[in-house]
C-alpha cells in the first residue's frame, strides 16, 4: 500500500514509517499541517494516518474534513494524544475511520491499518470511466473522447491525461508527473513534459472552443472545466 503518514513528533514518525516500510508498505511523510494537506489533496494515496495536533497552521481534523469534502474517501487512521471520549467522537464524526491514542504498539497500529486497507478494498467499487465536463476516458477499452468526437492519443499520452484527470481540479507538479507517469525519480532535465502536454493540448484542446489543461506558472498543470 501507498501511506501517507502527517506526524510532527520525529520519534513517532520515524518508528512508524520504519515499521510500515518493514511491513511491505511505500511511506510518503509529512511533519506538518500545511505539506500534509498538499500531499493528501494532491496525490493518490491508499491510507493515511493523521495526527491531530500538528504545526503549520492546519490541524488534522481540518485536513480530514476538507479530504472529504472533496468526496475521497481514502481510508485516515487518526493519531493522537488527546484520548478522551469526546476527542474520539469528534475525530471520527469528522471522518475517520479509525482512531489510535499515543503511546500505542505498532503491532496493533500494523493491524488496524491492514483492516483499514481490506475495508477499502471491499468497499471500492471499480472505476471504469473518468470524465471532466465534455471529456471522458473509458479506462477499459482505452478510449478518449469529447463531445461526439474520438480523439486518438499515444499510449504515453494517454496516460498523462488519465493522470490529469485523476487529479482533476488540483495542481500537478512536473515531479509528479515524472514519477506516476514516466516512473522517473529523478529529473532527467529534459522538456519531455512540456512536448508531452503541448501534443495533448493540440489534440484535446485545440479542436474545441473551452481549454481544459491549463499551465499554473511556476507550478505545473491542471485539468479544470472554465
């Protein structure tokens, strides 16, 4: 599985990430309140484990409610030191699905995240189709089209724009899309990107009066309905 795990304390995060990478799992980590937020809205992640109570202006309930907010349901294991009833209550009343007080013992956490991990799966119902406004790619018979018109792409670009539309609404940044896309980690300090999403543009957009992929200056890209 893909975690993501928001914890300030380096103690607890670094025991944990070590425990879950042990376990078989890939850890992307966060030691506040602001970068956890980007990185729950902005990638794919199959759970999250959350602490409540973290720097940078954003709490975790508040990361949790503005992930479901925007309807993602990925599974969020709520951390925390505050274990009163009420504390509990609110955590999953916000939308957790699960909810752990420190200190705890990572056997247990392992145990709970792998339930967490079979719920989701037993609860995804498969995506077949993605769509923005008048675009929609079946994701079976690999076929794009906009309005009433089929449009051809290459398989690496249609991979770039099945990820644009994943991420749909949110920025994606040149280094996301050279891990998810081109499976580099590491800039290879070339223009791939850019020729890559010019040639989408030309066959997506240019034909049809409304621009869907728009360039974010000094950011990367985004897919969005005008």
């Amino acid at each position: 599985m893909r975690i993501l795990l928001v914890e300030d304390d380096p103690t607890v995060r670094s025991f944990t990430a070590k425990g879950l990478r042990e376990a078989g799992h890939v850890v992307e980590e966060s030691d506040n309140g602001k970068d956890g937020l980007f990185m729950a809205v902005s990638e794919n992640f199959d759970l999250v484990i959350l602490d409540r109570m973290l720097p940078g202006g954003i709490d975790g309930l508040r990361i949790l409610q503005t992930l479901r907010s925007q309807n993602n349901a990925t599974p969020v294991l709520i951390l925390s030191a505050l274990a009163d009833v009420d504390e509990r209550v609110a955590g999953l009343k916000a939308g957790g699905d699960d909810y752990m007080t420190k200190p705890f013992a990572f056997s247990e956490m392992l145990a709970r995240v792998e339930a967490l991990a079979r719920r989701g799966r037993a609860e995804q119902a498969p995506q077949t189709k993605l769509s923005v406004a008048d675009l929609e790619i079946d994701l079976l018979s690999r076929t794009v089209k906009r309005g009433n018109e089929r449009i051809d792409l290459q398989p690496r670009e249609f991979r770039l724009l099945e990820f644009l539309m994943r991420h749909a609404g949110q920025v994606v940044t040149r280094t996301m899309l050279l891990e998810r896309v081109w499976d580099y980690h590491f800039d290879p300090q070339t223009n791939v990107i850019d020729v890559h999403v010019s040639r989408l543009r030309q066959k997506v957009d240019k034909p049809f009066d409304t621009a869907l992929i728009h360039t974010i200056r000094n950011a990367g890209y985004i897919l969005r309905a005008e």
